[in-house]
C-alpha cells in the first residue's frame, strides 16, 4: 500500500545550512519513525514558505546513505496570508504496511503548532 507521511519543520532564518541542517532532522526522524528503506519510497516532495530561498531543502536528503536514487522535487508554499513563516515541509510517499493511523507525521520546532491534532493523538496512545 502507498501512505503519504507528512512532516514539517521551522528554522530562525533564512540560512543555506540551517535550511539544510534542519530538513536533514525531520527526514532522519520520519525514517525512524516509520521505518522507512530508500527502496520503498517513490518520491519525496519539500516545500518552503516564500521567506526561504537560501537552499534547496532537498539537499539534506542527498547526504543520507543510500537515499542516493531517491527522487526529489522541492517548491514554494502558497503564500496564504498569516500562515507560519519560515517553514519547511515534506510529504514522503512510500510503500508500507502500516495502517493510515499507525503512520507517524513529524512536526518539529515551530511547525508543532501545524497538526497539534497528531500530538493530541499521541498522548492518548501513550496513556492506555
């Protein structure tokens, strides 16, 4: 089965190595979480709000072993008026056997406040 897995992440500035550093996180935590191989993604999708032109976020994924092949597009957010600025977010297409609700979505530093929804949801699989 294809599953989306969603993740997102802000940095304080429009830096090259920020930018970079901070998509590299996000996408080794979505590996972890998921327990996702490069042989079962299809694509990788970033985008960046418009404040972020430093670099391309998809740089981060080219440093990680054997994501080599992987293919990868970054883009621009829609520049919806008072949406978060300076956020990075990716949607990971894969093939799993996970269930839609045993997906983990990441959500890193200012982006938490994108799906607090995802965190609720956490706490109470934790809690029984």
């Amino acid at each position: 089965m294809m599953r989306g897995i969603r993740g997102a992440t802000t940095v304080e500035a429009n830096d090259a190595e920020e930018i970079v550093a901070r998509s590299r996180e996000l996408v080794l935590d979505m590996i972890e979480k998921n327990d996702i191989a490069a042989e079962d993604v299809a694509s990788v999708l970033f985008s960046v709000t418009e404040d972020l032109d430093a670099a391309f976020p998809a740089k981060s994924i080219r440093s990680i072993s054997g994501w080599t092949y992987v293919p990868v597009m970054c883009m621009q957010e829609i520049p919806v008026p008072n949406s978060l600025s300076t956020c990075i977010r990716v949607m990971m297409t894969v093939n799993s056997d996970s269930s839609q609700k045993d997906i983990h979505h990441v959500y890193h530093y200012g982006a938490k406040v994108l799906r607090p929804d995802l965190e609720q949801v956490r706490s109470e699989k934790h809690e029984s």
